[in-house]
C-alpha cells in the first residue's frame, strides 16, 4: 500500500529505476521509448553525461545559498546565456522552480508594473480558452480548460477569455488562415474595448498550444496583430514558452517563428530538461527599469529561487543543446516525424489533423473523420491510448477535452532532440497499434 497521494489514486504505475538516452526501464525490466520527454521536459533524454558531470561539479562546490543573501556564478552564468539568445529586449531573468511559478510571476510582476508606473487602474488578465498555464491558483485562474478552474472558482482572481487558434475546427470555411488570424485579433480587441484599455494588464498565451489541444500554433501573421493590439492599448503580451519554448518547435523560442517578441516570457520543462526543478521570467527592459526606478524589488520570491544545482544543470542543457546543434536534428527529425504521422495517420478514420512544430506534434482523434464529431467523454480513448502504447513500450502525452474542455482526445508528442531516425519510426508505429487498439479500428 503506498503512502503517496498518486495523480490518480489507485492506479498502479510502474516504478522508473533508470533511464538512459530516450528510454526509460521500469522495475520489471521493461523499457519504454520516451517519445512524450514526460510532459515535453527531457529534452536531453535520459542520464546525460556531460549535464551529470556539471551537476556533481555543482555540488562539490555549493548545494544552495537563498538569494537574499548571495548570487552565484550558475544563476549569473545561465541569466547571461539565456539574455544572450532571448527575443530582443528580454534582458533579465527571475528564477524559479517550474512552470506554474513562471506564471505566478508573469502576472504579478504585470500587475507591479503597471502600480510602479502610476497605472494602478488596470487589473484586468485576458487569456485564451483551451489554454494551460499552470495549476496553482493565479497559473490556473488564466488558464482556459473550464472544468478545471470549475471546482477552485471561488478562489480565483477574475479573468476573461477569447478564443483559441484551433484551424482544424474553427476557421470558417472559404476563410484563408490569414483571414482567420484577423478575426480573432479583432475579438482580442472588442474584449479589450469592452473591459476599457486602460483597465487591462496583459494578455497570455501559448504560441504553440500543447497540453490542453496537442500541439496547435498559431496562424500566420495572428501574433504579429495582437503585438500591435496590445501595444495599441499599452497592454503586456505574456507568452507562455513553459511547454513549446527552448527548443522544441525547432527555434530557441516558439515565438521566433510568429515574428514577435513578447514583454515576458514563461520558460521552464526544456530549460532543465528535469534534470532539475527550474523555471524563469524573462522580463523586458522597460520592466526592470520600472522595478529599478521604482520600488527597487520585485515583490516575489521564493526560497529555492536560482537554486544553484538547477542553475548548473539547466546552463548544462543549453550548452549540450548548442554545442551538439540540437537545434538542427529537431528540426530535421520533427519533419520526419510530421510527414511519418501523415503517412500513417493522413487516411486513418479517426484520426482528423496532425499537427504540430518541430518535436512538438499532435494528432486529433476522432468518431468521425467528415463531421470532425469527437467520441463520447465516456468512452476516455486518451486514457485507452496511453494504457496501450505503454503496453507497446511507449510513452505519449494523450489528453481529453481538446474540443470544449469536456469533448475529444488528442495525442502530444514530445521526443527527445537527441532521437534519430529510427526511433521516429518506431515511435511511429507503436503510436499507430496504440491507437488502432484503442478506438478498435
Ligand atoms: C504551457 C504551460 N504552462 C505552464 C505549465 C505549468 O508548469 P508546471 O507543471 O511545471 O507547473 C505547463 C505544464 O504543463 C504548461 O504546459
């Protein structure tokens, strides 16, 4: 009988004794190819030499010193390298220990901001539906499953939401993507009308939307028109890279590839590659010069902030990343692994979009390919699809509630920027046995 509170209580997981490039071994021997990094976090795979090596050498040093007293040379070392190759303007960076904390901070230092330039009036967050952000409450407060929030509601900071990009089902028919992208950033902007500019704080939003829908970017040009809305209205544009940043759509950053460069930006999950527990805010200059000529802090913290061993560890991805030209074989296997999940899913009846950047892919799953009609709720093929491919020796992110939060599955993958093209085939090809076993195809 454990004495841990699981995710699910009383489901029986397997235990992971080791791990080693993309495979993870459980307790019975039995290997599973790590083709989701957890969720979108190893991007490194497995037992990395040259990050362990950084790590004991961390330790040997320094396990921790708190903040308020000390700097050290990892968190000044990492801050450097990731101001170095962050979207223009991003020059310095809050430390913490994941996603959600990211998020926390994102909005309060939002919030201060605008207090600390004499804007107190605004307090209004607007986010996306279909989003995650996080699980604590302010991370969870913006985020867009609405069931999720259902429960805590009473506890929740008020916050308003437009619509997703989701093309596959919501671009109108005859609409071309760009026209698409026009008509939701003219609904960011009746919202923001609507609340009065001056009253608002920030909008968030994941470039690349992963958890919540599978993989589903933006279209053309949409990011570039809500920069220019949100700069219209003095309005913060907050990205939330936690899940598709540092590396995993096939640039540093996912916003890269939509031309924009946000006022604060959520890393985390790729960062430390879970080497380590760590997160970071990157904040544009404008804000550290509010704080610096303002209050003089930031007021936020956290104990284990710039945790030095995370520090260290998470300077040692980057720099594998970089000397190994990572970059490269994401992009040149995550369009093997695009065109291989066409080739096995493009005709599949319950499969309706593949999509994705990268090592970043989703694929739609469907009862019906020509209505796009998502399977009953009740039937939880997602669950289905991650008990079978675990069957298969495989790990995949699935997830329900892709449609409204309530309807549909999806499938995440993930893989390691380390993987070949052999493991993208044969990730290929036990996704598709999981699938076909699960919707009994
Ligand atoms: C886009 C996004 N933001 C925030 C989070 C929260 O991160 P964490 O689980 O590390 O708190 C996640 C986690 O999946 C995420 O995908």
């Amino acid at each position: 009988m454990t004495h841990v509170l699981h995710r699910t209580i009383g489901h029986n997981y397997p235990t992971a004794v080791s791990g080693k490039g993309i495979v993870i071994r459980d307790g019975t021997g039995k290997d599973y190819i790590d083709a989701s990094g957890g969720a979108a976090v190893s991007c490194l795979g497995h037992s990395h030499p040259d990050v362990l090596a950084a790590m004991r050498a961390q330790l040997d040093h320094l396990e921790y010193a708190h903040t308020s007293f000390f700097t050290t040379q990892a968190a000044e070392e990492l801050a450097d390298d990731l101001v170095a190759h962050a979207p223009a303007g991003l020059g310095h960076v809050f430390y913490v220990s994941g996603g959600s904390e990211a998020i926390e901070a994102a909005l309060k230092l939002a919030r201060q901001y605008f207090v600390e330039i004499g804007q107190p009036e605004r307090k209004y967050l607007i986010a996306r539906r279909q989003s995650y952000h996080g699980i604590t409450a302010g991370a969870l407060a913006v985020g867009g499953r609405a069931w999720q929030r259902k429960a805590f509601a009473p506890l929740l900071i008020e916050t308003h939401h437009v619509s997703p990009v989701y093309e596959y089902r919501e671009k109108l028919a005859g609409e071309t993507p760009k026209a698409y992208g026009e008509r939701l950033a003219r609904e960011l902007e009746d919202k923001i009308n609507a609340l009065g500019g001056g009253n608002v704080i920030a909008f968030i939003a994941e470039p690349v939307v992963g958890a919540t829908m599978g993989a589903v970017p933006a279209v053309p040009g949409y990011f570039k028109r809500v920069r220019e809305i949100c700069d219209r209205h003095g309005i913060l544009l907050i990205l939330d890279e936690v899940m598709c940043g540092m590396g995993r759509t096939g640039t540093l950053h996912a916003c890269e590839q939509d031309g924009v460069s946000p006022d604060l930006m959520a890393i985390a999950k790729g960062l430390g590659g879970g080497f380590a527990p760590i997160g970071a805010l990157l904040l544009q200059d404008k804000i550290f010069k509010a704080l610096a000529d303002g209050s003089g802090s930031f007021q936020h913290s956290h104990t284990y902030t710039g945790h030095p061993l995370a520090c260290a560890a998470a300077l040692a991805v980057q720099r594998v990343i970089r000397r190994d030209n990572l970059l490269a074989n994401v992009r040149e296997q995550g369009a093997r692994l695009s065109r291989r999940l066409n080739e096995r899913f493009g005709n599949h009846p319950f499969v309706g979009d593949v999509r994705g950047r990268g090592l970043f892919q989703g694929i739609e799953i469907v009862a019906d390919r020509g209505t796009k009609e998502p399977f009953d709720p009740a039937r939880k093929i997602h669950a289905r699809i991650k008990t079978e491919a675990m069957a298969r020796g495989l790990m995949v992110y699935p997830m329900g509630g892709t449609v409204d939060s309530m309807r549909g599955d999806h499938v995440l993958l993930a893989p390691p920027f380390i993987l070949d093209a052999a493991a993208v085939d044969t990730i290929v090809e036990r996704l598709g046995e999981a699938v076909d076993a699960a919707v009994g195809a």
